[in-house]
C-alpha cells in the first residue's frame, strides 16, 4: 500500500499483515503447530507500521477464545465467518462494518439464510448447524464424509440458481469430529474479496 506513517522519527510503509488462524498460527487437528508462530506473529504485530488483519473461518467468539487461549494478539481487524463478516477493533470494541454485509449481501437478491434453508429443504444429506455458526449470509450444515460431496454441491447450485442466488458452496472437512462441512455464502464473501474490500 502506498500509506505512510511516521514512527520513531522516521516514514515507513503501512503493513498489513492478514493471516488464517487454525493451521496458520493456532493448531488444529492432527496437524502441529508451527513452533515459532505465535512469538513470531507477536514481535510482527508490535510494529507500528503493522495493522494485523485475522482471516479465518471463526465467529468473533471463537476469534476471541483463541486470542485468549493461545495469547495471540487482539487484532486490528478481523475478517471471520468465512468471510461473511469484517469488523473493525479499537480498545477492545469491535464494530461490524455494515458497508460490508451490505455489499455481499446483493448477491442473494434480499435474501438472508432462513430465506435459502426453505429453499433447500428436502435436500437429506444436509443437517442444519447450531444457530450460533450461522449467521445472514452464512449457511452451514453438516454432512456425512461418506457422501458424494461433488454431486451434493452440484444439487445446492441447482437449487439456488432456480432463484437467481449467486453463491459459493463450499466444502470441507472437520477431521476432529469426523464431518462434512458446508457452508452457502454470497460469491463475493470470500476471504480474498473481503482482504481487498478492506484496502480499498
């Protein structure tokens, strides 16, 4: 970025540092973490030229359960969800930017996911996530892995597109607890379009 800011007498570039969590910096699953990333992600984060931007697909409260059980730092800001939410943090107040949900959120056409878990109902090898891992524009179910995940996303497409709805389905794994996982969301919430929404 061609931001500047002065720090201790000199100009430097403004940094921004966006980094995944599990399997970045924390451990998740099977594999082992990286032995220097927390202290590493530390000493990075105390420059001031940094802003430290968490990218991940946790809610804010599991965000702030890993920065507590891990002591990692609070970060500048955070984009979570799978890249359905991006909030801003100062002294430990985080606001959501709303220029954000309204953005992703012209891609389901109005909608929010009550609206798409009607649409896709009768669907048998979805199973619904608790509330708390959803939110307006994502919806997450489980599914078993023995499933044919390519035609199982393939039929979610099939059903959206009968409204219109521009999403991106997507799959993966959750080795500890041995499921499927599935998460509907807007085309542009990604974590990518979010990072660039963000510099922009």
């Amino acid at each position: 970025m061609d931001n500047e800011t002065t720090f201790k007498g000199k100009k430097a570039s403004m940094i921004f540092l966006c980094s995944d969590l599990d399997r970045t910096i924390l451990p998740n699953g099977s594999q082992k973490e990286s032995p220097q990333a927390r202290s590493v992600l530390r000493k990075l984060a105390g420059r001031p030229e940094v802003t430290l931007v968490y990218v991940t697909g946790r809610n804010k409260s599991l965000i702030l359960d890993a920065i507590e059980e891990f002591a990692v730092p609070a970060p500048d800001y955070a984009i979570g969800d799978v890249g359905t939410t991006l909030y801003s943090i100062t002294n430990d107040k985080w606001k959501m930017a709303e220029a954000w949900s309204k953005h992703i959120g012209k891609d389901w056409k109005g909608l929010g996911r009550y609206d798409l878990v009607e649409l896709l109902e009768g669907i048998d090898e979805l199973r619904l996530q608790e509330s708390d891992k959803q939110n307006r524009y994502k919806l997450s179910y489980y599914s078993d892995l023995t499933v044919d995940y390519c035609r199982l996303v393939d039929k979610i497409y099939r059903r959206l597109q009968t409204k219109g709805i521009a999403a991106s389905v997507i799959w993966s794994v959750d080795e500890p607890n041995d499921l499927g996982l599935i998460d509907v969301l807007p085309k542009h919430a990604t974590k990518l379009h979010a990072i660039k929404f963000l510099l922009q």
